[in-house]
C-alpha cells in the first residue's frame, strides 16, 4: 500500500479509488489493523469475484493479444506508465490473501451485505465527483457503451445489478473455496 498509495495517486489520481477494488484494498487494510472480521468479509467476496474476471480477461489477453471484456485493456496501453499498470496485478494476488485471511479469522456471512452499503456508496460517489471519460465502476456508461435509460435510472440500477452480479456470486465463490481450503487442511 505504501507504493500502490503514490503510484496510483500520480498516474491516474484520487477518483480512481473509488473503483470497487481499489477501495477494497483500503478496506481490507482498516480490517487488518481493527481485526473487523465483518469488515474484511465484505470485502472477500468482491475481491476474489473481481480477481478471478481481472486475471482470466488478462491471460487471455496475453495469449490473443486482446482482452476479451475489455477490463485488463488498460494492462496494455503504452501511454499509461507500465509502473502505474504493474500495479494492477494486486487483483491476482490480493484473492488469495483475502481467502488466507478468511480462512485464518473466520468469513462472516453478512460481509456481501455490507459489500452492498458500501458499493452502492461507491457508485453513487462515482457518478457524482468522477468525470464521464473515467468511467468510475461503469457509472456512466456499461464498458463505455451507451446507456439505453436515464442517468439516475442507470446508477440505481447499478446499485441493484452489482448485488446479483458480483457481491451475492462472490460470496457463494468464497464460502464454497473456503470450505474446500477446509476441507484439505483437515
């Protein structure tokens, strides 16, 4: 964090930490320091959901020299620094960090619903302070496509959508890991 922190903040500045796993880092660090196991719960699900997409999407990039959903395009792009993209690889590594943690302290099954307040937080202040060329957590348009409703229906249905489908399947992917980790370790 000591490095991510200033990296981020000169290549790309403050409004990218409102992105859902950058945030997240954050997070997970106030958990470590507090012991919040509720805290860090939250923060599983998203992260491991996030980090299996992120490093699938750049394998394949690598291999067909084109990301397929477009979330690890930036990872080749020359006119980003390639210190500020080396950065991004903490989505492969923080996954099974958080799942250690989890395993070590205990997964506290309420975590996705407080993933819940926090994201719809997060994409809130994204639409508000961020501007549209970021495209902060896709608040203004879908992988920068237009969207097809108004812009306070989009955001909520953000709100909504990223529940169903990053939050609640993440917590699934967590407790089901978890056990398996369990399971071996016995």
């Amino acid at each position: 964090m000591l490095i991510w922190t200033p990296v981020i903040l000169w290549a790309y500045g403050p409004q990218n930490f409102l992105w859902l796993c950058n945030l997240a880092q954050f997070l997970i660090l106030y958990a470590l320091w507090t012991g919040n196991r509720l805290l860090l719960s939250s923060q599983a699900g998203l992260m491991v959901a996030v980090g299996i997409g992120w490093s699938l999407d750049y394998l394949v990039a690598l291999i067909l020299s084109d990301s397929i959903t477009g979330f690890t395009a930036y990872m080749f792009n020359p006119e980003i620094p390639l210190l500020a993209r080396a950065t991004s690889f903490y989505h492969v590594f923080l996954p099974p960090f958080v799942l250690w943690l989890c395993l070590r302290t205990g997964y506290d099954r309420r975590g996705w619903k407080l993933q819940c307040l926090i994201g719809g937080i997060a994409i809130i202040a994204s639409r508000l302070i961020t501007e549209p060329y970021r495209n902060v957590n896709w608040v203004f348009a879908p992988f920068d496509a237009e969207p097809w409703v108004a812009a306070p229906v989009y955001v909520a249905l953000l709100v909504l959508l990223y529940p169903l489908l990053l939050y609640l399947p993440g917590h699934f992917i967590v407790r089901g890991l978890l056990k398996v980790l369990r399971w071996r370790r016995e």
